[in-house]
C-alpha cells in the first residue's frame, strides 16, 4: 500500500502544470488572424469587388440575315449548304428564268408597240390641221356661193330654194368646221407639252421594262452580306413566293454579348465602361476585352410574348434582370471565333461612372448596309433607249 501511494505521488509531480500564457497567445493569434481576413476582403472589396459587377447569365448574340427570293419561280440550283461560308455577292440561289425572259420579251413589245402609237397619234395632229383648214375652205366656198346667189334672188334670176340650200350649205360648213377644230383641240392635248419619247404612255412602258428586266436578273438570288450559312429551308424544284425565307447567313464578325444583370447591379452601370469576357467554349483560356455600349430599354419579361399581369393574383417578387449589351474587340473575334448563342461570363468595371446610363444617339450613316443587292440600272436604261430609238426611225 505504501508503495502504490509512493508512486502516485511521484507521476503527480511529475506532470508540467499547464500554461496560461501560452493559450492567450494561441487566442490572440487566432483572433489576429480573422481581423487581417477582415481587413483583406474590407480591402479588396473596397478596391475591387465594389468596383466591379459580373454575371453568368451572359450569351452571345449576332445578326442572323434573312435570305429570300424577291420574284418567283422554280429554284434549279443551290450554290451553298449549311456550315459553308459565303461572300457578299455570291450567288447561292438560281431560279428558272424561262418565264422572265418570257416576261422582259413581252415587255420590249408592248414598249415597241406604244412607242409606235404614240408616233401614230402625234401624226394625227398634222392630219387633224389639215382636216381643219381643208373645213375652212369648204366654208368660204359656202360663203362665196351664198354672196353670188343672194343678190340674185332679189332680181328672180334664182330661186328662193336655190339661196335657203346655200345657207344651209354655210350652216353645214360652220358646224363641220367646228368638230374639226374641236378634234384638233382634243389631239394637241394628248400630246401638248411632251416629245413622243417622253410622253407618260411611253414612259409607263419604259418602267414596265424595267421592272420585267430587273426580274430576269432577280433570278440569281445573291448573298447581301459575307458570312456562315444555317437554316437552310429551299430546296431544289421548290416554287417560292417573294418574301419566303430561303436560309440565314451570319456573320460571326459581327457578334456582340448580351449580358443579363439584374435590376440592383445596373445602378452604376455606364456606357463606355470596359469589360471582360469569358466564353465557355475556351474557359479561362481565352479572355475577350470589350466596353458597354448599351442598356435595353425594358425588362426581359416586358418584351415577352405574354407579359407577367403583376397586378392580377398573388404576388411573388422576381428580381428582374435588364440586358447590357458588350461589344467585342473584333481582332479578338478573329483569332478566336464564336457562335450566336453561346454562354459566357461578363465582367464589368464599373469604377468610371461618368458616362450616360442610356444608349447613344443613332448616327446618320446606316449601322448595316449591303451594296451587292443594287443592279446596274444603266444598262437597262440603253436598252430602253434603243428600244424606242429603234421604233422612232423613219
């Protein structure tokens, strides 16, 4: 017994007595710790999250153009298929163009054929003239006939019948005289004023060559702008109406992202501001550059095709989001392209808040324009021109 107690008494005396000092310093250096990660994100938050905003709900957005036929007809070929790429002016449809060459043949005659009666009735004018002068003389005649018998009448060397028939024979000649001249008055004007050329029936002619001239070349449906081809709905043997949409073909040199913040982080959102994007087709790998050039001008769900009715019903409150629309630096776009409709993330530095909250003013000259869909109206216009030189020649 003495032994046990001997023994326990020598590991109790042996056992260091705790330090106090030591967990102070444990505690502080704990405590130390969070108040730098405090200060750290007080920081940062400060110098950089305050000064940015960012958001996932970011996509990729690009013109798709619409292709369609302005005449119709048959399609008998087809130039270009989905994922090809086009240029400006490429033909990529051809229609049959049997029947507008039907069409601009029957047009060149009915043109010929006005230039001819218009010929015809400038003429009549002459003829007309003619037709009065020759109601003239036919009057004097008259005239000089009743003068002679008049005086013999009072002497019974004529007739009283004889002197009533050459009065009526003056009546006859005024009244035949006046239908002339009224015939004259009313050919003069159908063509007063006006070379035969130039008179409105000929012109109306003209533009009806035209028009058939413009469709015989119509038939060659063109591409109005460069780019990649999708939807592709024409087939060939199809009959198309003009308007009917043919296929899309987007430029992926002009693409934009359109990123959806929601209502509480548009307040110090500016026109101008840089941004950063990241696609996820490349991830972290590659980083675009662009700038705010715009803030749509409603909600997503005011633009809907069936508006929320807030006012109607219970109410739940959704956070809204408003689309801000990204530019990108095209040589960016170049070295890596992109598609419509493709998810990214969108990074916006929101430190320079001295531009509008509004888009700009549109500028005069057109956003987009196309040149390859004007015809060279000059040729048709030498070809009318020949047309009514020819059925003008003597």
């Amino acid at each position: 017994m003495s032994t046990a107690t001997t023994t326990n008494a020598t590991t109790s005396t042996s056992t260091p007595a705790p330090n106090p000092n030591k967990r102070r310093f444990v505690l502080l250096g704990i405590t130390a710790a969070f108040v730098a990660a405090g200060l750290a994100y007080g920081a940062y938050y400060t110098l950089v999250a305050s000064r940015r905003v960012e958001t996932d709900n970011a996509y990729v957005g690009g013109n798709l153009v619409n292709v369609s036929s302005q005449v119709s007809g048959s399609v008998i070929a087809i130039r270009a298929d989905e994922t090809q790429l086009v240029k400006a002016g490429a033909e990529i449809v051809r229609l049959d163009p049997s029947d507008a060459e039907v069409a601009l043949a029957q047009a060149e005659a009915r043109l010929g054929s006005v230039v001819r009666q218009e010929r015809e009735r400038y003429a009549g004018v002459d003829q007309q003239q003619a037709v009065v002068e020759q109601r003239r003389v036919a009057l004097k005649t008259a005239q000089e006939d009743l003068a002679r018998r008049a005086p013999l009448a009072a002497d019974n060397v004529v007739s009283g019948e004889d002197v009533a028939h050459a009065r009526r024979a003056v009546d006859d000649a005024k009244a035949a005289l006046a239908v002339a001249q009224r015939q004259l008055a009313g050919t003069r004007v159908a063509v007063a004023g006006v070379a035969p050329a130039q008179h409105p029936a000929v012109l109306a002619a003209r533009a009806d060559y035209l028009s058939a001239w413009l469709a015989a070349r119509r038939n060659a449906i063109v591409a109005p702008v460069g780019g990649y081809v999708a939807k592709r709905s024409v087939q060939v043997g199809s009959r198309i109406a003009p308007g009917a949409p043919l296929l899309s073909i987007v430029p992926l040199d002009q693409l934009w992202v359109d990123a959806n913040f929601k209502e509480s982080e548009l307040r110090d959102i500016r026109v101008g501001q840089p941004a950063t994007i990241e696609a996820d087709i490349y991830g972290g790998k590659v980083t675009y550059h662009g700038k705010v050039v715009g803030l749509g001008a409603g909600t997503g769900s005011a633009f809907s095709l069936l508006p929320a009715q807030n006012a109607s019903g219970n109410w739940i409150k959704v956070v809204q989001r408003v689309p801000v629309r990204i530019s990108l630096d095209p040589r960016e776009l170049a070295a890596h392209p992109l598609r419509v409709g493709l998810s990214a993330t969108v990074d916006v530095d929101i430190s320079n808040d001295k531009g509008g909250a509004l888009g700009t003013a549109a500028m005069p000259a057109p956003t987009y324009a196309t040149t390859v869909l004007a015809q060279p109206l000059q040729q048709a216009q030498a070809a009318t021109d020949a047309i009514v030189a020819r059925n003008m020649a003597n």
